[in-house]
C-alpha cells in the first residue's frame, strides 16, 4: 500500500515551473499554486498581466491533488436553512454558483485540452439512515420548486439499483455533478496557466507581506522578493506565513481517502453502476466513487486529526472497515493508496472572497474546493482586473473563530459532538 495520494502517483509531473529568482516586479502575484491560485493566474495571464505564482511546495500538490475527485454542484448544506438564514434570493445565488463552478471546469478542461477523464454522471446524496429519507424528499421537493429542476429523489429500490448496499434508504440525484482525475486536472491547468504566460515558482515559501500603498505590495520568498501591483492570497489553510487573519477564519481539518485495487469489471459495475460521485447524509460521513481503472476512491472525516503518516494509516482502517460495512464483496479487496489531505473549513462551510487590507483572497471552501477553487480563482482575476464586482462569496464583514489561533485544538471536542449529533439525527 502507499502512503500516497493515488491521483499524484498516477499523473505527469508538472515541468514548466520557472527557473531562477522572481523578478523584481508584477502586475499581480499569487500566493499558492493549488486550483484557485492557477486558475487566477490563468485569467489574470491571458488578459496581458504579468504574473507571479508562489508555491511554497509542488504546484497541485497539497489539497488540490489529495481530494475525492468529486466536481459536485448542489451546496453542502440544506437549502431551505439556507434560505432561512440568508433569505431565498441569496441561497439561490450561492446554490447557482455551484452549479457555475462546474461548467467552468468543464469549460477549462474543453478550451485547454485536459486528459482528466471529465465525466458529468451525476452525484448521489445518500441516505445513511431511515430518519434522513423524508428530509431528502422534503429537500428535493424544495430545489425542484425553487432553484433546480434536475435533482430527482430516489426511494430504497431506486438507490440500490443506483448503489449495491442495504446501507443506504433513499437518495437525491444531481445530474450535474462530474468526477475527474484532480491530478491529471492539477498538472494540466499548472500547464495551461505557464503556457498562457504566468511564471509559476515551486518551492517559493512566502515568508513577508509588506504593504507599499494602494493596494500594492512586497512579497518575500525563498525564491526573491517582488513588487505587486495587485496580490490574491490562494493558500487554503496555511499553517505557516504571514497569513494570520486567515488562519484565524479557517479550520484545517483532516480529510482521508483510500484507493483499492482495480476491480473486476463486472463487480465495479454492480458496486456503482451508473459510476456516479456519491456523498452521505452523516455529519460523518463518507464519499466515494469508482475510477476509469476500475478502482474504488472511498474516503470520509475518518478521523479529527491533521493528515500525517500515522493518522494517515490510522484513518485508512477506519476507512477500510467503513467500507466493507457498505460493500461486504470488498471484504478481501486490497487498498494500494492511503492519504490524507486538509479541508480548508469555514465556520459556515461557505466559501469566502473578496479583500482585506488590500489583498484580495478565495478561501474556505470546506469541501467543495474541486469545483469552487477553479470558478473562484478565475473570479477574483476579475475582480483584481476591474472587470467584476459582483462575487456573491463576497458578504463584506467575515469575523474570525472565536478562540481559534491558527492550531485547531478543538478538533476532537468538534468531532465527539458530530458523533453524537449523527446518533441522535
């Protein structure tokens, strides 16, 4: 088994990172070369700006690269609370932007030719209990009136002909949901966006902002200091840089996955037949999908902890148990990969955009950053050009955690009262 993400170990290196010290001056750089940093340096680029991508790592190698695979629209939350909460005309724009994100990666991956395996199959939302049926027909009944004519409920017969489990009760359908290989996306989109004319810069651990006025700025890195006309902050979750009141608005938790071995045909097409992303209704819960290889991807919050070897391998037998409690024929089935990746998780589990201080910035997208980094990246290169001021992530005032630092030291506190809101709903 390797301790690997399976999308990274199966995808071409990205090799058209700059060599050489950042130059001296930029009409905008991007701090964080994951989806959201390349696919602003991507637009900004092919509007004729000079363009600076600090990595301090590999580009598409931190969450970009360690994710599900799942390109999913719908928002994570129940949509009549989101009306409630942010009135029905707002829960609608969020609800449509997610269903933007995806066209936009489907559109990036047309316009720029990427081998990722892009298939709009559709996401099931499944639920894990009796409970949760009625609420899910309540829910489609809501979306079809309001906002989403696609989504479809499926009752118990429905969804095992969808999935071959008895775990699962009912389920919604969105049909716009797509799947894709997030490493071959990740190398092709570093490609798309060195080849339109951004200067990408692995390794370039960004250490000090220093504000010069009127939105401009300093930036220092391992890689040489710039000076920036505009900056658009695109790391996630960083644990480390001069990105305090970030931290302070994002909890990095833990997110683990593991990889099977390839399947045989015919078991891969009874376990998924429709070869659809799939999520579930526990607080909890897991995500799953088959690959074009025949493999089963299955991961979950297995764990509260951050990503490392020992959680890493410690989450993968959760994971592993979870699974064959799903799909008991994969009892003997072999995992080759297990990784752990970081969700960059807001306190409302919404994206977050706009600017502070003058740095622009796309974040928190708890989640659903496969879809929401591309289409938030390539907005806020708009916004950084004076083309776009209507980004509905952009709700003005965003407090920070109260008690949270940097070090999310409540994880396990967070994750024993999920659990035991899971039993009790």
């Amino acid at each position: 088994m390797k301790a690997d993400s399976y999308w990274i170990d199966t995808a071409p290196a990205f090799d058209g990172g700059a060599s050489g010290p950042v130059p001296a001056r930029a009409d905008a750089v991007v701090i964080g070369g994951g989806y959201t940093g390349l696919a602003a340096a991507r637009a900004l680029a092919m509007a004729g700006a000079r363009v600076v991508v600090l990595e301090a790592g590999r580009a598409a190698h931190a969450a970009s690269g360690r994710n599900g695979g799942q390109c999913n629209n719908g928002l994570a939350q129940d949509f009549g609370s989101m009306a409630g909460a942010y009135g029905l005309d707002r829960a609608r724009a969020f609800y449509r932007d997610f269903d933007d994100a995806v066209t936009t990666v489907e559109t990036l991956v047309r316009d720029e030719g990427i081998d990722c395996d892009f298939s709009q199959g559709g996401k099931l939302k499944l639920a894990a209990k009796p409970e949760h049926v009625a609420k899910l027909e309540a829910s489609a009944e809501l979306l079809r009136r309001e906002v989403d004519a696609d989504v479809t409920f499926l009752d118990a017969a429905e969804t095992r002909r969808e999935v071959a489990s008895d775990t699962f009760h009912g389920a919604l359908l969105f049909r716009r949901s797509a799947s894709m290989h997030v490493g071959r996306f990740g190398a092709g989109l570093a490609a798309a966006a060195a080849r339109r004319g951004a200067q990408v810069f692995e390794n370039a651990f960004v250490s000090r902002l220093e504000p010069l006025g009127g939105g401009r700025y300093r930036v220092t890195s391992t890689r040489g200091v710039v000076d920036a006309e505009r900056v658009l902050i695109a790391t996630g979750a960083s644990e480390k840089g001069p990105f305090g009141w970030f931290r302070r608005r994002i909890v990095p938790i833990g997110s683990f996955i593991v990889a099977t071995e390839p399947l045989p045909g015919d078991m891969r097409r009874r376990i998924l037949p429709g070869a659809r992303t799939c999520t579930t209704t526990r607080l909890i819960g897991n995500f799953f999908r088959t690959t074009p290889d025949d493999r089963l991807i299955f991961g979950g919050r297995a764990r509260f902890a951050l990503p490392g070897p020992r959680d890493d391998a410690k989450s993968g037998i959760v994971l592993r148990r979870a699974m064959v409690g799903m799909f008991p024929e994969l009892a003997q089935t072999r995992i080759d990969y297990c990784w752990g990746g970081v969700v960059d998780m807001s306190a409302d589990r919404l994206p977050h955009a706009g600017r502070h201080e003058g740095l622009f910035f796309a974040t928190g997208f708890s989640g659903h950053g496969t879809q929401m980094s591309v289409h938030l990246g390539a907005a806020m290169a708009a916004a950084m050009l004076g083309t776009r001021s209507d980004v509905v992530w952009d709700q003005g005032r965003w407090p920070a955690i109260t008690g949270h630092y940097g070090k999310p030291w409540f994880l396990p506190a967070v994750g024993a009262w999920y659990r035991i809101k899971d039993a009790l709903s």
